[in-house]
C-alpha cells in the first residue's frame, strides 16, 4: 500500500499516493487500485484539494486517526519537478499529450478550458505554456513557482504543465466511497477486499482511453476481466496486457468490437469457475478459440440450465459447426486434431503421455466433442480460465 490516508468528497473517495513516479506510473498504479489520477470540475472540488495537500498533513495525530500505513511520510518538498520552477506538485489526471494543446481529464475525456482559472498565471505568463516543449501533464502547485521567485507565475493550489518524467506525488479519486482509513470500497469487508484479478493487473501494460485498432483478427487476442469494471487485451503469445476499459471499441481484421456490449455483457454472465456459466464459457472458448459473445454464451447458459442440453451436448454441436471446422479444420486426422487442440485450448506442444492418452481414447471410441469437453473442463484450463477473469 502506498496511500498515506483517504477521504470522501461529494460521493467521490480520494486517496494520496506518496510513491514518486512518472505520471504514467502514477495513472496505472491509480487504475490497478480502481481509481484514477484525480479529475477537477469544480472551484470547490479544487479547494478541498488544495486544503488537504497544502498543510503536509501535519496536522493529524496517530492516536486520533489509523493511517493506511504508517510507515508512510507526506513530505511535500520531495515531490519536484525540476521543469516546474524546481517547485512541488502532485500528479493530477490532466494532459494534452495527445494534441498539443487540447487539453483533457485522461479517464473522462472531459475537456479542460485554457481559460480555467486555476492555471498559473504571473509575471507576464499564463500557464499552460509548455516551456521548453514536452510538458504535457497537469501538476497540482504545492508551493509558488519558480521556487525561489520574488514575482512568482503560480501560487499553491494553481496548476502548471510540467513534463511527465518528474517524480511527484499522486492524488487518487475513485467513483464511490472509500473508508477514510484504510481505503477499501464502503461498504466492503475489509478482510476480503483484494484486487479481483491481480494476475492480469501484474502484467498491465499500455492503458488505451480512445478506440483502437489491432493488426489480427478477434481470434489472435486474449480479452481479461481485470475486476472493477476494467477490461484487458493481449495478444496471445505476449507476456503484457493491455488495459481497453474506456477505449469504447477496437478495431480488428474480422470487425469491431465494442467493450461494453461485446466484452463486458460477456463477463457479466459468468458467476463463478465450476457453475454452468463457467463451464459453457470455458466450452464455448475452447471450441472456437475466441472471447465467447454474450447473445451466444446466453443461450448455451440458459440450455444447460434448463437442461435442455448437457454440456456433451453441446460440445457435440460445437465440434460439428462450420466455426469449429473453420478454426480446426474438416479432415484432420485424430493426431492432428489433439495437437491442435493442445494449441488452441492450452496454448502449448503436447506432452508425450497426455498426447498417447489421448491418441487412445479416442481410438477407443471418445469422439472429437468428448475430448474437446475434457479438454475444456481439464484443471490446466481451469487454471486459464482464472487468469482470464479473476475467478478461482
């Protein structure tokens, strides 16, 4: 944990980071926590701010309040950037990287107006003024700056555009209400608050905030439920994800994707790894090698659950259709069949005993969707099907 302590502010929480990084460091550990780098709208919520960070927190007592850690310091004069007037800031979510310019709040994608009164402005300058060029990235004054200017641009509180290599503080806002003193969502208890799916965050790459496109088709990719409403992307073979949560769409050779209603919708149907929802995702993956679609992942939930189809069933239909055929193709031998099953389920070579089981079973009369279903409900593929969606 590196929040030194949290608050709650107009339905929103707050957290204080006092890990100096980068501001993409600082934005991705914001979003692996369920947050993001803190976005101002208003001349109040800019106060409230200001009032917490302005006074170093040293105003707070360890017999009247419980720190997230207490090994934490806030020490204001630490978080530099030397491109700021060798003044203090903390990271906000404020950028114009994208256009030069045009500046915006990176989670919401909501504008920020030049005009704004809380830039900097003194001496004959108005921030943004992108000195020197590079400063795309919206820090939060500390302290006037220059530093030690007698006529001073910006004053605590005010903004500056600094570059995003500085090593700042960060201040944390997330959509919902925090405990004040140790962060977790309100409401949780706090002794099964972890993060939903920390496989996948540990491997969290680029964070893409507009559509996108990819060179591949729908099946090259793996899609992740990253917990909290976050959704990933990584191309199989890769040992990075990506985060696609507010992307709205990406863009492959075979058609577009929407997050929302082809990825998330997906993810919301699944409840759990040995349910039928699990099992028909897991089938539904492992026959067609690809993130299933919500329309078609319902009706086999919902024929499973009516037992109007067993899983063999399905399996059986499965292993017959023209996807399946396309993607395994129609006149593959047994042996080629399981070693291809090995790729497209497992993502590996056979090994020579599980190959030689398998090579005997089906001689001995296993159909091809009979061993696709055991291949799907084996525990190495469960093992997958956790690292996909968080659920164990």
């Amino acid at each position: 944990m590196t929040f030194i302590r949290f608050w709650n502010y107009n339905g929103h929480g707050y957290g204080l980071n006092v890990t100096l990084s980068n501001w993409a460091d600082a934005q991705n550990y914001a979003r692996s926590k369920g947050g993001y780098l803190v976005e101002i709208n208003s001349a109040n919520e800019n106060n409230f701010v200001d009032e917490i960070l302005s006074d170093g927190l040293t105003g707070l007592k360890d017999d009247e309040f419980n720190y997230a850690d207490r090994s934490l310091e806030y020490v204001h004069e630490n978080s530099v950037s030397k491109d700021g007037g060798g003044s203090y800031y903390v990271w906000t979510g404020g950028t114009d990287s994208e256009n030069e310019g045009q500046w915006i709040w990176a989670n919401s994608r909501s504008p920020i107006s030049l005009s704004n009164p809380f830039w900097g402005s003194g001496s004959g300058v108005t921030e943004p003024d992108n000195s020197g060029s590079g400063q795309d990235y919206l820090g939060f004054g500390l302290h006037k700056w220059p530093l030690n200017s007698d006529e001073p641009i910006g004053q605590p509180g005010e903004w500056n555009d600094i570059k995003g290599s500085s090593l700042l503080y960060s201040f944390v806002e997330f959509d919902y209400l925090v405990d004040e003193s140790f962060g977790f969502r309100l409401g949780e208890d706090p002794k099964t608050v972890t993060d939903v799916n920390k496989y996948a965050r540990d491997l969290l790459g680029s964070v893409y905030d507009a559509p996108i496109t990819k060179a591949g088709s729908f099946y090259d990719f793996k899609i992740y439920d990253l917990g909290g409403g976050r959704y990933g992307i990584q191309s199989k073979g890769s040992n990075s994800i990506d985060e696609i949560t507010n992307a709205q769409q990406v863009t492959f050779t075979d058609g577009v994707k929407s997050i929302a209603s082809d990825i998330a919708s997906t993810f919301d149907l699944i409840t759990g790894i040995d349910d039928v929802t699990g099992q028909c995702f897991r089938l539904y993956s492992a026959a067609f090698t690809r993130h299933p679609d919500p329309s078609g992942l319902k009706f086999w939930i919902d024929s499973s659950l009516s037992q109007s189809a067993s899983l063999a069933q399905i399996a059986t239909t499965f292993s017959s259709s023209p996807e399946f055929i396309s993607r395994y193709g129609n006149e593959l031998s047994d042996r080629d069949y399981i070693s291809t099953l090995y790729n497209n389920v497992l993502g590996r070579l056979p090994d020579e005993g599980g190959f030689s089981f398998w090579q005997n079973s089906m001689q001995l009369g296993s159909s091809r969707g009979d061993v696709l279903l055991e291949f799907s409900e084996s525990s190495e593929n469960k093992l997958l099907f956790s690292q996909l969606t968080g659920l164990g």
